[in-house]
C-alpha cells in the first residue's frame, strides 16, 4: 500500500529480511533502496551475520540516501550479553534535495513496517553514526 504522502509502497522482501535479522538473527544488516521509478522501497544489501560495522559502513553510499537497519551486539556493565536493533536514516549533504525529501517524508511510514526497531539514528556524514555514537545509543 502506497503511502499518501511520498507514493512510496514497501516492498515485502523489506519486512520479511528484517523479520529473518530480528527473529533468526540471519543477517547483520540490511540496507534499503528507494527504487522512484518503481514507486516503493526494496532491499539493497543484506550484510552475513560475521560483517563488521566496518562492513555496513561501507556499503552505504558517499552520496546518496538510503534507510538502514543494523543488529548491533554488545555486552552491558553487568556483563550481559545483548543486542538492539538500529534503524539508520542516511541522508548525506551531498546527495540530492529531491532524494533527501523523498527519504524524509517516506521514512516514518517505512519505520512502521519494521516492527522491532529500537534505536532511531538520522546522519547526514560518517560521524554521526561512527562506532562511538552506536555505543552511547545503545545502553
């Protein structure tokens, strides 16, 4: 279903990977693409569950936006070991206005299909979602 706003429908391959990541833990990350021509949201990139944040940090473009969704583990103070599930808006100053409205206005319709996000992250350059910044977020 499209939504009213943007026009941008969810493909189902974005729920079912991020289903498979949340539940079964088979991917480490996955990155989304909006397709415009297409009119709705699909899967770029899924990243193995040994990459690194290395890995997903790289396989986001320079310039352009994109949506992301990253299982990232850590071990709390008390020595537990857990996870949270990032959701990354990535919205580089160098990609296109259009681009940037298109991802804006889309992006909390998008959120709603992902059921299980816990932390919310919007960057706009690298150091706004560097490995220190996923850390602070998610304890």
């Amino acid at each position: 279903m499209a939504n009213a706003a943007s026009g941008m429908a969810v493909h189902d391959d974005c729920k079912l990977k991020f289903l498979e990541l949340k539940a079964k833990r088979t991917y480490r990350f996955i990155v989304y693409k909006i397709e415009e021509k297409q009119k709705q949201v699909v899967v770029e990139k899924v990243g193995e569950p040994t990459e690194s944040y290395g890995d997903f940090t790289a396989s986001l473009p320079a310039d352009e936006c994109r949506y992301a969704v990253y299982d990232f583990d850590f071990v709390t103070t008390e020595n537990c070991q857990k996870s949270k599930i990032f959701f990354i808006a990535w919205s580089p100053d160098s990609s296109r206005v259009r681009s940037k409205m298109i991802y804006a206005s889309s992006k909390d319709r998008f959120k709603r299909e992902l059921d299980g996000i816990q932390v919310e992250l919007q960057a706009t350059d690298p150091t706004e979602m560097d490995l220190d910044v996923i850390k602070s977020r998610a304890f």
